[in-house]
C-alpha cells in the first residue's frame, strides 16, 4: 500500500475510517509520517486483517491508493499478464504435466524453448557410472545390493 503522498495517505486513512490519523497535524507530510510508521503501518495493518485481500485491493483501487500484493505461485499460474507474455509454460514429465517459468528473456530471433519435463529418474545413470570408470559387472552389482 503506498500511502506516502500527502493526498494518498488522506484518502487511505478516510477509507480506513480512521480522520484521527488523517488529521493529525503530525501527519500532514510524509516527513512526520515517516518518524511515526510504526503507528501508521499497525493501524493499516489493523484495517487490512479485517478483510479478505481483494476487498483490501478494490477499495484502495475505488480511493485511488496505490496498492498491490505479493503473487503467490497460484496467482502467477492464473495471471492473464503471465499467460499471454507465455510465461509460463507446460511441460509433460514422467509423472504427467508440469507448469514452469517461462524461458526469459523473449528474444524475436532466438526466443529460446523448452525441450521437455527431464528425464525418467535414474534414465542416466548407467551413462553417468559407466563415464566413471564402472564397468557393467560393478553396475549390476551396486543394483543387486540395491544401491542404484
């Protein structure tokens, strides 16, 4: 919430209900709200638990207070900001689909992609154990004793 403008801090302490903030002489600019924020950010503090955040958000929009919240992750999957600017992409896994950041930046000629979701677990490891040194006896025998 960003209050600190002389009129915005104004109109968010009338939304608030609260004129004895609005009108105390100490809070007229932002210089004294700033020695007081502890008091000030209780009472917004106070205010906004009372109500749920998009009630907060539309009548500080309805107040012309400026005012945003942190996105969860939830937020960023349903954001239509985030889906058209293909931020966030779908990917299939081995164990079904997954959404995932986007690749950035957005590039025109060399946009960048996704391949796929990685490997199956364990689809490597010969590979990685055989670029060791293991031969396919000491493989076989670290699976018999069911360490891979």
């Amino acid at each position: 919430i960003a209050g600190n403008g002389d009129s915005i801090y104004k109109r968010l302490m009338t939304l608030m209900g609260r004129p004895d903030l609005a009108d105390d002489p100490r809070f007229t600019h932002n210089d004294g709200r700033a020695q007081h924020a502890e008091l000030i950010d209780a009472a917004i503090g106070e205010w906004t638990i009372r109500h749920d955040r998009d009630e907060v958000i539309e009548a500080l929009k309805g107040a012309r207070v400026p005012a945003g919240y942190p996105y969860t992750a939830a937020d960023i999957v349903k954001d239509p900001h985030y889906l058209a600017r293909q931020m966030i992409e779908q990917v299939e896994t081995f164990a079904g689909p997954l959404k995932v950041p986007g690749v950035l930046p957005k590039l025109s000629r060399t946009p960048g992609r996704i391949g796929h979701g990685g490997p199956q677990l364990g689809e490597h490891t010969d590979d990685v154990l055989a670029g060791l040194g293991l031969t396919d006896e000491q493989r076989q025998g670290l699976r018999e004793r069911g360490i891979i």
